[in-house]
C-alpha cells in the first residue's frame, strides 16, 4: 500500500440542511483526521447534532457532499452503506441502552449479529469491553435500568466499541454527570483513544471536558463551521459568536 | 488483496514459529481459533508467535492472540511475541491484564418455584385491587369537590374526549354494526326460512341487537380504542415525570386527567350505542329485504311493535358502567407504568385485556339482573 498521507476520516463539503422550515445548515466543511478527537460546540439550535445525525446516515442531508472513510455516502449500495455502519460506533445523549436486556447481552448484540463468532469468545470479548470503560464486572448481569447514570454512559460507550469501530461518535458525553464522573469519562475517551487508535467527533458542551480532550474544535453558528481549531485559540477568536459564547464562563 | 486480507495463522517450520497474517479483526476471526487448534503443537518448549504479516489489529484480534498463547501455555509451552508493534504489544498486554475477570458469568437468576409466584401474583393483585379502590375514592372526592366549583369539570378537556373517544369512533363503530347486523340476520334468517316465519327476522334481529350486540360491540372498540389510549396517555406522562411536576404544583391528577377522560367517556358511550343500534338494524334490514323478501316499512313496523323503545333502554342503561369500567382501567393502568418505554407496551396490552374482561362480566351481571326483573 502507498505511504502517503492518509485520507481523511470524514470530509464534509456544502452540507445543506433544510429542516422544520428552516434552514439549519448553509454551508458546512468540514474534516477530521485519523486519530484527533474532534469536538463540536456551538449555542444551543445551533445544528451540531443535526450534523451528527446527517454524519451517521440517521438523516438525509438536503444537499451537500459527506465522503466518511473516503466513499461517498450517497453513492454507496445497501450494502456497502451497512458495512460502512460497521465501521463507526455512536454513544447516543441518553445512552440509548436496550432497556429489556443486560448490559453484557446489550454489547453481545452487535457480536452476535453481526460475527459468527463462539459464544466463549464473543463473551470475554464483551467482559473486555465492559474493563476497558471500567466498569465492575459485576455490573455485566445488571439491566440498565439498575445503574447510575455514570455508569450507564459507561455502558453505552462499551456497546460503542463493542465492534472495535475506527470511529466514535459521542454526543453530550459528559453532560448531566456530575464533575467527577464527568472528568473519569474524560479519562476514558482519551484512554480509548490510545488504546483502540479510535478517531472521536463530539457533541460537547462541557468546559472542562473540552480542555482536556478534543485536539480541535469546531464552532457551529450561523449555519456554518464558524471557525476549527484548538481551544486554545478558539478562545481568542474575535468572532462576536465565538467570543460571545466564551464570554460568559 | 483478498487474499493478503485473509485471516491466517500458520505453523513455519522451517523458522520454528507461528506466522500470523491479515486482518486481526473482529468481523475475520470466524474460526480462526479452531484452525489453531488443529495446528499439530510443536516439539521445542519455546514457541515464537510471528506478527510481521498482521495488517490490521484490534482489541477481539489481542484476544485471540491471548487465546492462543493460552493453549500453548497449557503444553507447557514457552510462547514469545515477535514482530508486534509497540501499540498492538499494549493491546495485548492491557487484555492480558484484565484477563481474569473476562471469565466472569453473571450470575443467572433462578426462577421461583410455583407456590412463591402464585403467592408473589397474588399480592400483585390485591395491592392493584388496593390501587383501584384508592382511584375510585379519589375520583368520587374530586367529582363532588367539582360539583360545588364548577371551574373544575375542565369543560374544555371533557370535550376533547368525547371528540376522540366518541366522534373519532363514529366510522369504526358504524362500519362494524351494520357487518354485524348483516351476518346476524343472515344466520337467523337461515333458520326462520325453513319455518317460514320470515317477519319474525324484526323481532328476533332487533332483541338481540338493542339488548346484546350493540352495546357489546360498542364496547369492545371503545375498549380497544380508548382504554388503550388513556394508558399510553398517561403512562407516557408518568415516565416524563410529568405526572410528578402536576403533584408538585398542588394539582391533582386525578382531577385533570382522569375526571374528565371519565366524564366524556360516559356522556358519549350511550350515545355511540344508539349509533350502533341504528346501524346494526340497517345491517339487519338490508339483508331481510334481499333474502327473506321483509320490506323496510314491513321490518321497522314490527320492530316498533314487538320490541320497541323499552328493549333498547335495556341496552343503553348499560352505557355508563361500560364506560366507568373503560376509562377506570386504561387510567389506572396509565398510572401504574414503571419508568421503561416496555412497561407502556405491556400495561396497554393489560389494560384491553382487564377492559374486555370487565365489560364481558358486567354484560353477564346485566343478563342476570334482567331476568331476575323479569324483563
């Protein structure tokens, strides 16, 4: 294979969305590296989920190019279009478990359908998942109904990898954790960052979670990406949006 | 490229080690531990595990490694890592680490023997009994506080109830009569043919649609209908909490929800029965006119006269304990939802069930009280 630099995960050009009456979007680009955690910030009505959502094919974008992993994604065959699924894991805002079943049968799921692997080693597999966003194993039996919030975000993000994805999608990682939970999350995010060499792209609105995790954000407004760089730099940006969003923390 | 994708390991004897190739993926490593294992174990105690020819490495792939290392180790086998790279060594390392507690089963839940459910289901019952009179109460308090304030009927929200448990009914509820007034008078008509008692089919038709079908078949839709909507109603409420915030600002929901959806419930339900009679005696008039050859006029004067307004009175009366019983079960089994999108499904599923049921043996009761009166 050629060594030159590799082509970006996800490249956005012209995402239009037209929406309830309203244009959400005018012009979105976008792109995102191999390995970067990418977070989207922006006011709230802003269209950062409505960007997750067209990312991951939940939404039809009314016009523009998305090219994930180098295809485009409106060219694909069903396919190709369920492979491509294969590839990405989302960790919805309110964790989105299957309520009527266990945590350990809620990350077997993906397994089971989708591999023909053993039952034995799809199993440790699972438990493996279940270590790496630390939880107790003991929580493997529990519904996820019986834990705490924390701990269901942690499930979730396990069904997220559960299929070793290149790409993880999370949306509000942090928000309604307390700041402890939410800082130990972060530690996960960058933990499996490295572990799993996962590229993530973030819905966030937490300050501190920012700072600590996303190598580059970019700033939704006016139905654009209003600007895309470290957070850093964002802060200086003399945008009034963009200034006026950091002005009150 | 297939080929160079393919999942592989492999014995190389002549460099005495293992040579792993492809994709260490979760979605190729189908079978690749049973190939392992087939592999005839070498004779050296130190075995090498060669990784220069993996193109992909995740997580399930270091599992698998680990397994194999596993197997070797269990021959006594000495086993080295060659040619990994540092991040894949990490991997590795990080679920070797971790490897004991992957072995964890949860533990099962074991199911209780009969006696304990019966009992268990017994309890269920008599705390949902305890539910409903605790319902009825509160209804009977609200609906006498609201007859000294008028204001708190909720005149607006009894009308939008009757709109969709009466006039939203309206097509259901007459298509369905006149089918049944159809089949009725055609499966009587049958037998009065053979007699040649043709005109009696008005009689016969009419007692049983005024006394019997109507009102049952009346109930059943609105049973299906409404009882079911008032639980996912409410159901939906309470896991939004908002039940919750109308506790919370002192109102009762009772008051706001349940009086109204039972007030509009039984000022329409006699309503839609009368709507049904008319449609069923269509149904039963068309076809006594095209198989038995009883006119209209023929039909509707011996109706008037053998049956007439008292029969249907017998029906109607049943209106409003049909209703009572429809909107008390959708409601009270909206409330008893427990935090979960599942509960909804299985509480309106209950919540028809308990509603026919109910209705069915309020009909029987009715049946009983009728002929001890003797009419």
């Amino acid at each position: 294979m050629p060594k030159s630099a590799p082509p970006p995960i996800i490249e956005i050009q012209g995402l239009k969305n037209y929406l309830g009456g309203a244009w959400v979007h005018s012009d979105v680009n976008l792109t995102v590296n191999k390995g970067e955690i990418l977070a989207i910030i922006g006011g709230s009505g802003s269209g950062k989920t409505t960007i997750l959502r067209s990312l991951l094919m939940l939404q039809k974008p009314t016009a523009g190019l998305i090219k994930m992993f180098g295809q485009d994604i409106k060219s694909l065959s069903a396919e190709d279009t369920d492979t491509l699924r294969r590839r990405w894991g989302m960790m919805f805002q309110h964790s989105a478990l299957f309520s009527a079943m266990t945590v350990l049968e809620n990350i077997l799921f993906p397994m089971t359908e989708f591999t023909k692997l053993d039952k034995q080693f799809t199993h440790e597999l699972a438990m493996l998942k279940i270590k790496l966003v630390g939880l107790p194993k003991e929580a493997a039996g529990k519904y996820p109904a019986e834990l705490s919030g924390g701990m269901q975000r942690r499930a979730a993000a396990a069904r997220a990898i559960a299929m070793d994805p290149e790409l993880l999608f999370l949306d509000e990682p942090t928000t309604g954790l307390d700041p402890h939970s939410a800082r130990q999350f972060d530690d996960l995010i960058l933990f499996l960052r490295d572990t799993l060499n996962l590229t993530i792209v973030m819905v966030s609105h937490d300050f501190e979670s920012l700072k600590k995790t996303s190598d580059r954000i970019a700033f939704v407004g006016k139905g654009k990406i209003l600007s895309v760089e470290p957070i850093a730099e964002l802060m200086k940006n003399p945008d009034p949006l963009i200034a006026d969003y950091f002005s009150n923390l | 490229m297939s080929q160079a994708n393919q999942i592989k390991i492999s014995f190389d004897v002549q460099e005495a080690c293992y040579v792993c190739h492809g994709e260490w993926s979760i979605s190729n490593l189908a079978g690749l531990l049973t190939e392992f294992k087939q592999i005839p174990t070498p004779k050296a105690l130190k075995t090498i595990i060669n990784g220069k020819n993996i193109s992909v490495f995740d997580s399930a792939g270091a599992l698998a490694i680990i397994r194999c290392m596993n197997q070797l180790n269990q021959d006594k086998k000495e086993v080295e890592l060659k040619n990994f790279s540092p991040s894949q060594l990490l991997l590795i390392e990080l679920v070797q680490s971790q490897y004991t507690s992957l072995l964890y089963e949860p533990p099962i839940l074991k199911s209780e023997n009969i006696l304990h459910r019966i009992g268990e289901e017994a309890i269920n019952k008599l705390n949902q009994a305890d539910g409903v009179i605790v319902l009825i109460g509160d209804l009977s308090i609200k609906l006498f506080e609201a007859i000294i304030t008028w204001r708190r009927f909720h005149l607006p929200n009894i009308v939008s109830n009757i709109y969709s448990a009466g006039i939203q009914a309206l097509p259901i509820v007459a298509l369905l009569s006149f089918l049944i007034g159809v089949v009725l008078a055609y499966q009587m008509g049958l037998q009065l043919q053979t007699y040649g008692a043709n005109i009696f089919i008005a009689y016969i038709s009419g007692m049983a649609i005024f006394r019997e079908f109507s009102p049952l078949i009346t109930a059943i839709i609105v049973a299906g209908r409404t009882s079911s909507a008032f639980t996912a109603q409410i159901g939906s409420m309470k896991i939004n909490e908002e039940i919750d915030a109308l506790y919370t600002m002192g109102l009762s929901p009772t008051e706001l929800l349940v009086v109204p959806k039972m007030l509009g419930l039984v000022l329409v339900f006699p309503l839609l029965i009368f709507w049904s009679d008319v449609f069923s005696v269509l149904g039963a008039m068309f076809m006594s006119k095209t198989m038995l050859q009883v006119g209209y006029v023929d039909f509707l004067n011996r109706l008037r006269d053998s049956v007439g307004l008292k029969q249907m009175m017998l029906g109607l009366y049943k209106a409003p304990v049909f209703a009572l019983i429809v909107s008390l079960v959708g409601c009270f089994q909206g409330f008893e939802v427990q935090s979960s999108a599942d509960n909804i499904g299985s509480q309106t599923t209950k919540s028809v069930v308990q509603a026919l049921f109910l209705i069915i043996v309020a009909d029987a009761a009715f049946s009983i009280v009728y002929s001890w009166m003797k009419i």
